[in-house]
C-alpha cells in the first residue's frame, strides 16, 4: 500500500500562511502562501507545454528564487525535475539529458543561450514560462512518498555520471532524519549557499517546506554575505564546504559568532582536523557530516553533545539509517555502507551500476573508512583518489590536514603521480597564504607529523584549486596543473 501524505508545500502553506518561507540577501521575503501560489502558477503554465506527471524536465539553473518555484511547480503536476550542473560543457549536459529522457529543459533567463544549444524538443527561460497562459489542470495535492521526484546525476569522475533518482520518500526521510539529530528551534534561519541543483543545497528547500522553517538564499558564495547573514540576519545553520569554512574564519578575524547560531554543517569530504581545531577553539559550532548525491544529503552527522570529543569524526548515522564497513573491525579501514529510507533505491537506466552497487539495501558508497569502538565513522577518503605507493595505502586527506596546518598554507591538495619505482608517489598542490613560504619549510613541519613514505616527493605552488560547484576539491584534476 502507497504512503501517501498532504502536499508538502500546500500542507506548510495551510499551517503557516503568513511565516516567511525565503528571504533574500535584499531583505525582501516570500511567505509559504506566496510561495505556493507562485509554484502552483508556475505549474499551471508549464502544463502548456505538455508536462504531465512522469514527464522529465530539465532545470539548467544557477541558485535563484525562480529556480526553487519550478522544482515546486513540477512536483504540482507529478514530473521529474532533472537538476542539471551549470558547470558542465554542453556535451556533458547533451549526455544527461539523453540518459535521463529529457525533452524539455526550462532555465534561468540568463542560461537560456546554453539551454537552446541542447538536444530537446523545447528550451524555454523561467520568464518565458511566466508569460504563458495558465493551463486548467488539475494539480497534485498528494504527495505519494514512493514516486520519483528528482534525477541527480553523480560527478562522474570514474566512468560516465550515473543519475540519482530521489523519490519523495527519500527527500522526506532526509528531512527527518535531520531535524531528529539537530533539533528543530522556532527561531531557526537555514542559510543556502551551496548550488541548488546539488541535494545538499536542494535539500535545504525541502527542508524549508516540511519544518516551516525560513531559508536565508544567498546566490553565490561570499564571505561578508555569509558572515552578515550569521551576525546580523538572524541565521541559525548553514550547511557549508571546508573552503567556505576556511575563508569565513579569515573574514572573522578576532570576532564571535552570536549565541543564536546553532550549527555550521560541514559536507564535501574529510575536513582537515587542524581547521576543526581553530574552529573550536573559536566556540563556532562546526558539525561534520557524510553524505552522497545517493544518500539525498547528509546520512551522517556530528551531534552537538559529541563535536569538541569527536573532533574528525562525521559522527553516527542518522536515525532511520544504517552503516557498516565492509569485511572489517573497529579501527580498521574499508569501503562505507550505507542503508536507510534516504538512500536511494537506484540509478535512472542503469541496471549495470544498480547490480554492482546495491546489496540487500546496502549502498556501496565508494568512500573510505573506520567505525571506532563506540560506531563514530572517520572518512578517510574516496576509493579511487587512494594513492598505493610501494604496496602502502596513502590517503590524500591525511596528508592535506597536516600541511593545513603550515601557518603559510592557504589551500592544500593532494594527488597521486605515476612512479616508475613505486607505482604512485603522493604530491601536493599549495595556494600560498603569501609569498614568503618555502618548500623546505613545509616539509619540515610535516616530518614526524606523517610517515616519510607519506611525504610530498614534489610540492608546487599555484593560485588556485581544481573545484567543482559545490567548491569541493577535484582531485583527479590537480594534475592537470603541471601541463
């Protein structure tokens, strides 16, 4: 039998008309009532153009108001959004959209030249969609938890990117499994800064719409907005990446966070510990998580009771969610599994990747890792960006915290390099914190923090990072700096 529940949007629409559902940087806000009648509007427009429930509909959007009504609208009429990375060549989208069976994408006014050069029948701007007559269609009122939702594709930096597919139920479940770790205030602000067509920021919307709970949307990464938006604009959580984090603590200086501020969630990947440790010493409440385009966000995450014990820690599964590690004991390194109602229950059109990666419920995640004795999860790091040097296992992140904390180190990333002698040997790329700053030096400071076999054998300077756009470290591209 269906779970089935009250549209989300309508339901918070009814319980709390007046509350403000979005506020933008502008100070301007958008209620949930307002929010509701803008998405069911959207949807009404869009069924002009033959979108029906099961349709696939791409959105090709950078973080935006009008973004958020669409993705809203399209669950009014039961379609699939498929959130599309602004980042990606024309060629890389043209292979999403053929693998998910999009026909339609609709796009931000400003991506509209970009959305028109791909394989659909119909690209058409958010603004185009406004000015179309509204369709009499009977709209979605209830939200049946195991329908399709969205379509995610992965990175793809091993083969060709697989699509996600979340279902209601995991975007519910996600939410869920939240708000039992973190708590739910009457005061809480959620600031979204990470792209919405990622789950990490998407899922701050979802979020929004289940707890009645206001989002502060901020475009584009900016430290003094981000920083404003926590001092002075009532924010209680924002879900960040390390690189935020890192730029954030220089903007601030020798100032506190305020009291309001609950939770600064940390995704993206192990987070250097000495990062961890300025900012616990600064009292600002950085909590890590584990999570995947699979696992619809977080599955993992640091509580509050276990951050300053558990400094490096992702913290223990969610609630409604399960991990192991593969053939392994306490203490000891494997792959992470993973199991709970937010995972999802497969890739779109990919048997292949479905067989080998799903196992009774068991997600393979491809990441790294050990449960310590008391089932707290330490990330290692990703499968294939493991460098074996002479038989030993090196993990980048490992050796990425240590040079961290070089006081002349800004940014650090680590790779493997082909070695005739070793198979791999690990190198390191630093973006200088300013110029005075001398290989020898940050050698130094590592021997005896790492094993010799775990050093740099080369280390280059350079200004900036390979990242994608969640602003995370790409690693399988740092070579790609000394062409």
């Amino acid at each position: 039998m269906a779970e089935v529940i009250p549209h989300w949007l309508t339901k918070q629409a009814f319980l709390s008309p007046n509350q403000p559902a979005i506020e933008m940087v502008d100070g301007s806000t958008i209620t949930f009532i307002e929010l509701k009648e803008k998405s069911q509007e959207f949807a009404r427009k869009l069924a002009k153009l033959k979108i029906t429930k099961g349709s696939h509909v791409g959105v090709l959007s950078n973080n935006n108001v009008t973004m958020i009504i669409a993705i809203h609208a399209l669950s009014y009429l039961g379609a699939v959004a498929v959130l599309l990375n602004t980042r990606l060549t024309n060629e890389e989208l043209n292979y999403q959209i053929r693998d998910a069976n999009v026909t339609v994408v609709i796009s931000q006014d400003e991506l509209l030249y970009q959305a028109k050069e791909l394989d659909v029948d119909i690209a058409m701007s958010f603004s185009e969609v406004e000015k179309r007559i509204k369709e009499k269609v009977e709209l979605i009122d209830e939200i049946d938890l195991s329908e399709p939702f969205t379509i995610i594709y992965t990175s793809g930096t091993t083969g060709f990117p697989k699509g996600v597919v979340h279902t209601y139920g995991n975007h519910w479940w996600s939410a869920i499994g939240s708000a039992l770790n973190l708590g739910l205030v009457e005061s809480d602000k959620w600031l979204a800064v990470l792209p919405y067509f990622h789950v990490g920021g998407l899922s701050i919307f979802i979020k929004s719409a289940i707890y009645g709970m206001p989002v502060y949307l901020v475009e584009k990464f900016n430290e003094q907005i981000v920083l404003d938006a926590i001092v002075n604009r009532g924010v209680t959580i924002a879900s960040v990446v390390t690189v935020m984090v890192q730029r954030i603590l220089a903007t601030l200086g020798d100032n506190q966070f305020p009291s309001h501020f609950r939770c600064m969630l940390l995704g993206g990947g192990p987070a250097p510990v000495p990062l961890l440790e300025k900012a616990s010493e600064r009292n600002i409440p950085v909590f890590q998580s584990f999570g995947m385009t699979e696992t619809t966000s977080q599955i993992v995450t640091l509580s509050s009771r276990d951050a300053l014990q558990k400094i490096g820690s992702a913290g223990k599964a969610l609630f409604p969610a399960q991990i192991k590690i593969k053939d392994s004991e306490p203490n000891e390194i494997g792959e992470i599994l993973v199991k709970g109602p937010m995972v999802t229950n497969g890739y779109y059109n990919n048997k292949k990747a479905n067989d080998s990666n799903f196992d009774d419920g068991w997600l393979s995640t491809g990441d790294l890792g050990y449960l310590d004795e008391e089932g707290f999860l330490f990330v290692v790091d990703r499968r294939k960006d493991l460098i074996i040097s002479g038989g030993e296992n090196i993990y980048p992140s490992e050796i990425e915290s240590v040079l961290t904390g070089f006081q002349g180190v800004k940014e650090v990333g680590v790779t493997g390099k082909p070695d005739d002698y070793w198979g791999q040997v690990p190198i390191a790329f630093i973006v200088p914190a300013h110029e005075q700053i001398h290989i020898e030096d940050v050698l130094n400071y590592a021997k005896g923090k790492i094993a010799k076999y775990k050093l740099p054998k080369e280390i280059h300077f350079v200004d900036s990072l390979p990242r994608n756009a969640s602003n995370k470290l790409v690693r399988n591209k740092l070579l790609d700096l000394l062409k």
